[in-house]
C-alpha cells in the first residue's frame, strides 16, 4: 500500500470518529413560490451537542429541499416542546401549516434520547367542538422517540426529515444519502492532488476514499450503498478499482493496456459494466465480480462509452459517436442489437434511466441551450427533452434515488469547477460551493440504512 493509500485511510478513520465538518455547503439559490409554509421549534436540551443543533439540520434540510418555506422564524413567543403545549390558533396566525417540536435529552454512556411531533395545524378543523386552543391527537402525524449514540445525532436527524418530508409529501425523503465527488487541489507549485470524497447530501461529514496525485475519475455506487467503483491512474495509467468505503479494502478490477473507464454497477449489485480499449476501439464490457469473467457487449469501430443499466438490468445505455456526433443509444443485452434513443442536439451523452424508468437524464447541448452543455431530461413517451440548466456549463449529471434532484458539476467561467443541483421539475436549484478548489464528478448514492 502507497504512502497515500496510507494518509487516506488514517483520515478515514480520524473522520468517522470526529465532530462533523463539512468542505461543501448547500446553498439554495430557487424554491417553489407554493411551498409549503412550517415552523420548526427549536428544540429542548438538556446539555449543548457539539456540532449538531437537531431543530437547524432538519429546518436547513425541508428548507433546502424546496419544496417547504422552513424556519424558526416563528417560534418566539411559542416554544412547545410537547404535544400538549401546542395551540393552534397561534400558529394559523403566524400562516404556517405545520409545526415540528421535539427535544434532546443526554442520558448515560454518551447516549441521547430525541423525540419529535409533526403536527398539522389544521387538522382539526371540520370538527365540531374541538378545543381551538389545544392540539388534540388527530393533529399529531408523527410522535416518535429515538435513542442513539453521539456519533448517530446527525444521521438521526436526517432520518426525522426524511420521515417529515414523506409524511407531507407522500415522497421518500433523500436526506439521509450520500454524495461521492472528486475533489481536485491545485497548491502552486506543488503537484495537484486528487481526493476521491464521500459526505453527507449537504456536504457535512466528508470523507476521503482515496487520495492521490493522479487523476480519479467516474465514481459509481453499487446498490448496496456500501461500495464504490471508480478510475485511477495512481500508477499513470488508467485502472478500475472498487473500494469498500466501510472497511477501506478495495480491489482491482481492470487494468488492461489501453482505456479501462465509465463502471457501472449492475441494479443486483452483481456485475460491472465498463469500458475497454485492449489497444483498439473502446468497447463496452461486462465484468463478473464473482468470477472476473468478461463478457464484450458491443464490437463497434466507433468511440463506445458510459454505459448505464436499465432497471431490470436487460439492456445498456450508451454514449456513440457512431452516426457522426455523441449521441445516447440503448442495447439489448439478450439479443445484441442497439437502437438510438436522441436525435435533438447535436450532442447528448452521459445517460441514465431515471428511478420511475419513464425518462432518460442525460448531458445535452443544442441550439436550445444556445451551445451550452445542460442537465436534461428526455421524456421515453414522447422523446421530447426538458432542459433543467440554465446557467454555465454542466458535467456529470446524477439523480437522488427518488428522483427528485439532480446533482452535477457546474462550470463557469473564471470560476473554481463546484457541485450544483437541479430538481428534476426544472424549480428548484442549489449550489455546492466548495471551500477546497475544484469539485466534479458526483455520483448519488441509493437509499442508506439508518
């Protein structure tokens, strides 16, 4: 093991035991104007916990999501923190439509106990004779109490806003996700260095999987969540590895002469799709992870690349030069043949089949994005393309495993590359600013366990 594999994993470990920290802070630019008006009482505790304010994560989490105009603006003269002590009148007065109160509690052994309520303010209302000054149990949508470590509070409380948000919306919530991202410094004039990071979707709680002075590229999570794939050229040639990012073993996968590139884990979690050159054309591949086995997918003379899973795992997308510019195509695993799946642009790549498998999100450019590379989304009904970005040039585009945003790499120019998101409606839009040079290529993570 190198010298920096070495300094990667000493600050894996450092990191997992640490007070959170974040080198990403999202930042929402866009909302909804309809969205949804709540006040988060700040909670009660019993003894101040370094790093995690419990009632400020889950307002920054509804807040950023959009979709809620969270805050604790509210709260002043109000501060419930029981079910019992809620009136209702006073928070239709203040125009909001939910309240969440909880508390904090420190019990033993570095444990605490959190308990929360949502509360719908107007619940209520068509029944006659409620008490219009106490919040009775048809109010109360949620009541849960939880006990964790110290180390578990801030996954805890994205825990609570996912349960929030789906509450609410009938959505899953994507809080508790993850986001893996190449970090790139630049010291002058000692040579770059490339981290390969994984943190929280706001970007606290980063981590490093592997740190180099070598380009890394194309992460990709396996559908466990527990794994990621990438490219490596910590040898000065191109290599794809897999890493697990719970125990820091990693293990080589291909290095053959040529391009080894673009790994997709398979939805079983099973195979691995990548992009091999073997001294010719780059062609498309699919790796056994049990065996090693190698199975070619397509034998094209053309530039073949990015291939991306459908969701019952039969086919492949792919990016194509084949008919004079990129384009996206699909493949038929069982029977070979390919088709082409965008003809508006003159460059579309990058592709990916959304959750629901009723669109593809793709990287596009054209005349209506005026030259621009843009997140877009192509409607399979009907073919037709919504564009989603508006502003400087886009990479990399990834949905959150609910379909609801779009993370990516924004380049403007003059400017440090950063992590930007898009939700999937085109309404919402957030930045990543980072506090340490560049950041490009993200990928979002599955569904976690809490």
């Amino acid at each position: 093991m190198n010298r920096y594999l070495k300094i990667c994993f000493l600050l894996f470990g450092f990191l997992i035991t640490s007070p959170s920290w974040a080198i990403l802070h999202l930042v929402l630019t866009q909302g909804v104007d309809s969205a949804i008006p709540m006040a988060i009482v700040p909670f009660a505790q019993s003894v101040p916990v370094s790093g995690v304010d419990v009632s400020i994560i889950i307002t920054n989490d509804l807040y950023n999501s959009g979709h809620f105009k969270a805050s604790t603006s509210d709260t002043k003269k109000q501060t419930p923190h029981g079910v019992s002590e809620m009136n209702y009148v006073y928070w239709q007065q203040q125009g909001v439509n939910y309240v969440v109160i909880g508390s904090v509690k420190a019990l033993a052994n570095q444990q605490y106990q959190v308990s929360f309520a949502l509360i719908d303010v107007y619940k209520n209302q068509s029944q006659p004779g409620a008490n219009p000054q106490v919040v009775d149990q048809t109010h109360v949508l949620l009541n849960e109490n939880f006990t964790v470590p110290t180390s578990r509070l801030r996954p805890l409380t994205h825990h609570i806003s996912d349960m929030i948000y789906q509450k609410i919306t009938g959505d899953k919530g994507v809080f508790s996700t993850k986001l893996a991202y190449v970090s790139v410094q630049h010291p002058t004039p000692k040579p770059s260095v490339y981290k390969l990071m994984i943190s929280d979707y706001d970007g606290f709680n980063p981590q490093p999987v592997l740190i180099s002075k070598e380009p890394i590229m194309s992460p990709s999570w396996a559908p466990d969540g527990k794994q990621l794939a990438y490219v490596s050229f910590e040898k000065r040639l191109p290599a794809i590895f897999i890493s697990n990012i719970v125990t820091g073993k990693r293990r080589l996968i291909s290095d053959f002469a040529g391009i080894n590139g673009a790994p997709a884990f398979a939805p079983n979690g099973t195979q691995l799709a990548i992009v091999l050159s073997k001294g010719a054309q780059p062609n498309i591949y699919i790796a056994n992870l049990s065996t090693g086995k190698l199975q070619q997918v397509t034998r094209d003379y053309a530039i073949t690349t990015e291939p991306s899973w459908s969701l019952d795992a039969k086919s492949l997308l792919f990016t194509s030069d084949r008919g004079g510019s990129p384009q996206v195509y699909l493949i038929n695993l069982a029977s070979g043949k390919s088709q082409r799946m965008t003809f508006s642009g003159n460059y579309n790549a990058q592709a990916s089949f959304t959750p629901d498998g009723n669109s593809i999100l793709l990287l596009h450019r054209g005349e209506d994005t005026e030259g621009r590379f843009a997140v877009a989304l192509q409607d399979l009904a009907t073919n037709t393309i919504q564009v989603l970005t508006m502003v400087g040039s886009a990479q990399s585009p990834s949905m959150a495993p609910n379909g609801s945003m779009i993370v990516y790499t924004l380049q403007q120019s003059g400017q440090k590359d950063e992590l930007a998101m898009v939700s999937s409606d085109g309404r919402v839009r957030l930045t990543l600013p980072s506090e340490e040079g560049d950041v490009r290529e993200p990928s979002w993570s599955p569904y976690l366990g809490n």
